[in-house]
C-alpha cells in the first residue's frame, strides 16, 4: 500500500520496481478529487498518468478515490476530511472520467477509506451510503470488469458503531469486495473475519473479504496512556470535535495539534519502558531491532490467520514515508504507524528496505501459487499454530508457537528424508526427519518448512 497520497503532495514517482522486488502482486494507492478535478471539468491526469505507464498488465491495482475537493464536497479540502459532495451527479461525472482514463488497468475502486473514523468521512454513514451508489454505478458504466470495495473496516468503530452493520444492509448491491483492516491483536483476525462474513450472512448473501491494510504489533492500548495531554488535542482531530479539523490540507509542513505534548513525550524517552521506546525515532538500537523482529514475525503470523480465513488478498501498510524526509515523530500516529514503512528513500529512491520488508518477499515467495492454506489443529496445544499450505510445486508447513519461554518441539508427519526450515528472519533452522515425522522446535518466531 502506498501510503495516504500519491502525486498529491509531491510529484508522482517510480513505485512499481520497489513493489515487485517485494514480490507483491496487488498495490493500492489513494486519489484525491481535488488533485485530478482541482477546477470544475479541469482535469489534471498527472498522477494517473505517472502510475499506469509503470504497470505491465501483470500486477492488481486498488485504488482508493477520495472525496475531497476545495469546490465539489461541504468540507473545503484538498486531502482531510473527505467529505459528501454538493452534487452527486457531478461527482459521478468525475468517477466516470477517472474510470474511463484506466479502463480495464484498474482491478479495485474503493469510495474512501473508513466511513466509520470521522477525520476520513466528514459525513454520516447515510451519507456515505448514498454516494457510494453513485460511485458503484460510474465505475460499472465505465468500466464493467472492475470491482467496487466497500470503505475499510478497521478493528475500533468507537466514533461510529454500527457503521458497517448499517452498510452491509444498505449497500449491498453497491460494492463487489469487502475491506477489512487488521491491527490490533492478530489472534482476533479469524473472529474478526467471521463476524464479518457472518454479517453478511445476516442478509443473505457474502462477497469476498480483502485485508486493504495489516500490520503490527502497535503500540499497546494500556501504554497509550503514557502519552499524556497528547491524547486530547489527537482525540479532538480525529473525532471531528475539534473545528480546526476541516481545514487539514496537504501542507504536510503543519504542525499536528498534539505536538508540544509530543515533543515533551520525546524528552522522557530515556525513563519510559522498551516496549513503548521502540515505536519512538532515535530509540536505543536493541530496542530499534526489537521492533523490527517483532513486525517481521507479525507479516507472517497476519498473513497465514487471514488466508487460513479465507481472506483473497491482503495489503501490507506502508511501502514508504509519503515522500523523502517526511517524518511525523511529533504525532500520535506517527508514533503508532510511521516504522511500519517497509523500505525508505535512499539518493531519492526507494531503495533501503528494512527487516519488515524482507519478511513480506520472503512470506510472498513462500506462498507463491498457493492453492489452499488450512490451519492444523494440534490437540491439546492450542498454543501451537500449523498450517498446510498447499502449492502448486508441493505442499509448505508453517508453524509458531504464541507464546514460549523456550522451544516448543513439535512432531509433525512428513514424507521424505530430509526437510529445510527457514525462520521469518530468513535464518536457516535445523529440524530432523526420523521415522516419518520431522520435529520442529518452535518459538513465536514463524518457521517455514519445506522438502
């Protein structure tokens, strides 16, 4: 996933190199009305242009359209909130013709992104309701092959609860795919994605279920409280109480209302615990690796619970900062997302990768041409997770322990004489084949085993 922009706060750059060397198959990227219609029936194709002349034909497209406009929608913006437009029928008329422009490149259109979190939908979910129709049939008119994404469902609908209840009742002719965002826990991702399905079920039908953003671990809930007076001014911009909200641009130079507070956070950093400075910039190197340890064991673990679910596709937030040197440490969410960018600017170009993006390629590899994944449930160890994973080049075991003080051993069938393991860091692991089984120490680290 690139990001929140895409040639909106800066020009529109060379994305796909850095995206197939993750071995990704599917990239998703955010447009703005105000960036392609910035004057009524001016089009700007800039940006669109740029990232359908680096596709091949081989890769899936999603992208997300936003309706944030400083002329067509209630709130004023160039970028945050998104909000409904004066006039439905001239917002179909700017669907159609961003449609039209990449017709049949485009395998996802999403109308925004999570209708439930007010600083991304400055409407009310009826609101959203009547606009994605519109929306759902100019992407049909224009392009019949495309499928429509329901805005995302992220793990905490508190500002707006039974936001998605309300859609999948209301809109079901009017999306093709649902979007479901898994942070938080990721033990809750099979539930999640049933209560999801169950929903649907609820209604009598069910459409395919997409992961559009994953990744952890965040910073915990209870250590949230650490933040202080930076909660308040962050809560406000997010909820919409503060009035300041409606005039968030792409001025990426602005202060965040929660800085000061921030700033005074980063000064304590030395006295806080290592599970809350490894979020933070300029943190101790042990702590910095501790991080990227745990978020490359969690691309596996995420990956294999939401395929395992049935989920079709799954999206990695973030491929890289919006644009070189952009850095938000004095942010509440820069603090919980901003290391979760799998690679970095090098001399301008996306070059650097870090630990969390070799655990992606080397996930990506691992499942490449995977026909079915099934957990294998251990009896009387539920702390142990094995997958089959069934591929078209012979079947892969993935295997973790939740939690271990030390190795839990595991001996599992296995035919043939010899098996090779390689753990989520892609460090080799010896495991021994004996009497048909091969025995696999694990820990909550992710092993990958093959013949």
């Amino acid at each position: 996933m690139r990001g929140i922009t895409y040639g909106l706060a800066a020009p529109p750059e060379r994305i796909m190199p850095a995206v197939r060397g993750l071995g990704a198959g599917v990239l998703r990227c955010f447009l703005y009305w105000s960036q392609i219609e910035p004057e009524p029936g001016r089009f700007v194709w800039d940006a669109v242009d740029a990232l359908l002349d680096q596709l091949d034909g081989d890769e899936e497209v999603w992208i997300t359209v936003s309706s944030a406009s400083l002329w067509g929608t209630v709130r004023a913006t160039d970028m945050l909130p998104p909000s409904p437009a004066k006039d439905l029928d001239v917002f179909a008329a700017f669907v159609r013709a961003l449609v039209d422009r990449c017709r049949g490149r485009i395998t996802y259109w999403q109308f925004d992104n999570e209708p439930c979190v007010p600083i991304l939908w400055a409407g009310t979910v009826a609101e959203y309701a009547a606009q994605l129709k519109v929306f759902a049939a100019a992407v049909r008119e224009s392009d019949p092959a495309a499928l429509v994404v329901l805005g995302g469902d992220p793990p905490d609908q508190q500002a707006r609860p039974g936001t998605f209840e309300y859609l999948v009742d209301v809109a079901r002719d009017d999306f093709d795919v649902y979007d479901i965002h898994l942070y938080g826990d990721p033990y809750t991702i099979p539930d999640r994605i049933a209560a999801a399905r169950a929903m649907m079920a609820q209604h009598g039908y069910e459409m395919p279920i997409v992961a559009g953003e994953y990744n952890g671990p965040l910073i915990a809930p209870e250590d949230m409280a650490l933040l202080g007076n930076a909660l308040q001014p962050f809560g406000e911009m997010m909820t919409g109480s503060d009035p300041e909200w409606s005039v968030l641009t792409t001025d990426m130079g602005t202060q965040a209302p929660e800085h000061d507070a921030m700033l005074a956070f980063y000064e304590r950093m030395p006295e806080l615990p290592p599970r809350v400075q490894m979020y933070m910039r300029g943190c101790p190197p042990e702590y910095e690796e501790l991080r990227h340890r745990e978020n490359s064991r969690e691309i596996v673990v995420r990956n294999l619970l939401a395929l395992a679910s049935g989920v079709r596709r799954t999206l990695c937030w973030n491929l890289a900062p919006e644009f070189p040197g952009h850095q938000a440490p004095y942010t509440v969410l820069g603090l919980m997302f901003d290391k979760f960018a799998l690679l970095d600017y090098a001399d301008g170009e996306l070059t650097h990768r870090y630990p969390a993006a070799d655990a992606l390629a080397l996930t990506a590899r691992m499942l490449q041409g995977a026909e079915a994944i099934e957990r294998i449930l251990v009896a009387d160890r539920p702390e142990l997770y094995v997958f089959d994973v069934r591929r078209e080049d012979g079947s892969l075991l993935v295997a973790w322990a939740r939690s271990a003080e030390e190795a839990a051993t595991y001996r599992h069938p296995w035919l043939g004489a010899a098996a090779h393991a390689v753990d989520a860091h892609g460090a080799a692991v010896p495991v021994e084949v004996a009497d048909g089984a091969v025995t696999l120490p694990l820990t909550p680290t992710p092993l990958f085993v093959t013949r």
